[in-house]
C-alpha cells in the first residue's frame, strides 16, 4: 500500500483517484497502517476538530455512521440511478416509491436488531435484485403484494449474523476447576 501510495503522490498516474476504506482498527491499532511508520505519517490526519470542518480533500476523510434516514436516502438515490438505465422507470418509482424503500430499511435494519450501521448491504442487494429487478422485468410483479423480506444466515457476513442472535443463541464456553 505504501509503494503505491507513492506511486500515485510521484505523479505517475495522473488523474487517477485512489480510495481505500478500511475500519478504524486498520488506521488506528498496532496491526494496522501505525505498524509502518512512514505509511502512518503519509496517511495521519488530524480529526480533533468538529466534523463540520473536516477537509474533504485530506488523504482521509471521515465517514458518519449510517442512520435509518440516511440508508433511506441511499435506496432512493439507487433507485434514481436504477431508473434511469430500466426499461419500466414509471413503474418502479410508482411501486417503489418512497414509502416503501423507506419501509424496506425499516424493516431490514430491525431485522438486524435494530443496527444501521450493518443493514446498508443487505438492504441494497434486496432492494436491487428482490424488488427493483422483478419489478422491471415482471409486468405483474408488486412488491407490497408479491416480496416478503426474508434475511438467511448463508447471505450475511459474520456482524450480521451476530446481530439477529439472541441472549440464547451465544454459545458460552464453561470451564470447570477440578
């Protein structure tokens, strides 16, 4: 990552924009980016001041957490973007209107328990392929009518599963002293 951080600072790729994300354990912990040093200094940022005043051109940029109107937000710009390459755009913004995207994160995001911050994947791969997608490509297909929200421990990583687990389903390791 350094070499290539370099690579891109020597100016010898011009116009290309590198973005790498990562969680705040890859920026900040001991096995992550502090671990080389002249990485960390090319990639420090000063984040002491409010959010208001982040600069939006620093090497990092820091992300606010997802709240449920923001993930609404996002379904509907990928709706927006969704419409405008579909062949069927006036019905899927009358039968995905806003109300129902709205409800599809509702209901995604309390099926994780309630956190936001993990559902944005799982919400935009329902909304694309089980409601957006039939809905443009079956003339009969109503989401309300047609779609019930189903989330299977096979699709979700491990966060997610760990958040639809309840106080009983965490295996508990006992020990015994002789």
């Amino acid at each position: 990552m350094r070499q290539l951080i370099d690579e891109v600072d020597a100016g010898r790729f011009p116009g290309l924009y590198l973005l790498i994300t990562g969680t705040p354990a890859m920026y900040e912990g001991p096995q992550g980016i502090k671990r080389l040093e002249p990485l960390a200094q090319r990639l420090h940022v000063d984040f002491a001041t409010e959010t208001r005043f982040d600069n939006s051109r620093a090497v990092q940029i820091r992300l606010s957490n997802f709240s449920l109107p923001l993930l609404t937000d996002v379904g509907r710009r990928i709706r927006a973007i969704f419409v405008a390459h579909c062949t069927n755009a006036g019905r899927i913004c009358a039968l995905a209107d806003d109300k129902y995207i709205e409800r599809l994160a509702q209901a995604v995001t309390g099926s994780l328990g309630g956190k936001v911050g993990i559902a944005p994947r799982l919400f935009l791969k329902k909304l694309v392929s089980n409601v957006l997608d039939p809905i443009d490509q079956h003339p009969d297909f109503d989401p309300k009518q047609h779609y019930q929200l189903t989330l299977d421990v096979d699709e979700m990583t491990t966060a997610e599963r760990d958040s639809v687990r309840g106080v009983d389903d965490i295996p508990l390791q006992v020990e015994t002293n002789p």
